[in-house]
C-alpha cells in the first residue's frame, strides 16, 4: 500500500512541478467527470432507454437526437456505438 501512496505522491510533484502538463492533466479530468456527469443525468431520466428503444424501432441515431439534449456523437458515445 506505501508503494502505491509513494507512486501517487511522485505522480503528483512531477505534474505540480510544470504548469502546462498540470493543466493538460486538469482539463482531462474536468472532461472525465463531465462525461460521467452527463452519463449518470441520461440515465437517471431514462434517456439512454428510451433513445435505445427509438433505436431498436429503426429510428436512426440521428433522428433520435433530435429529440434529446445530446448530440449524435455524445448518444453513439453513451451508448457505446460504434
């Protein structure tokens, strides 16, 4: 457990010590949560379920975003389509 805490604390010097990679990292984290964020909001309303069954009726992805508020990209993300 001290090697993984002493691995975790090297990690973070390395990206406090340079201010790009710092942010770099930070908007990556932002957008992680924000996609987890936008996830857990689609599928507390049901949305995921219901653009799968739009889907499964032969409605196409772009089609059913239309009447969501996610776009085609962030649907096929959500979904996990290819």
């Amino acid at each position: 457990m001290d090697v993984i805490v002493n691995k975790a604390e090297q990690k973070l010097l390395k990206l406090s010590a340079d201010p790009e990679t710092r942010r770099e990292y930070e908007a990556r984290e932002k957008a992680l949560s924000d996609e987890r964020s936008r996830l857990k909001d689609a599928e507390d309303n049901g949305i995921l379920k219901v653009v799968q069954s739009l889907l499964n009726s032969g409605m196409t992805i772009a089609e059913a975003s239309k009447h969501t508020p996610y776009s085609e990209d962030e649907l096929k993300r959500l979904l996990k389509i290819n």
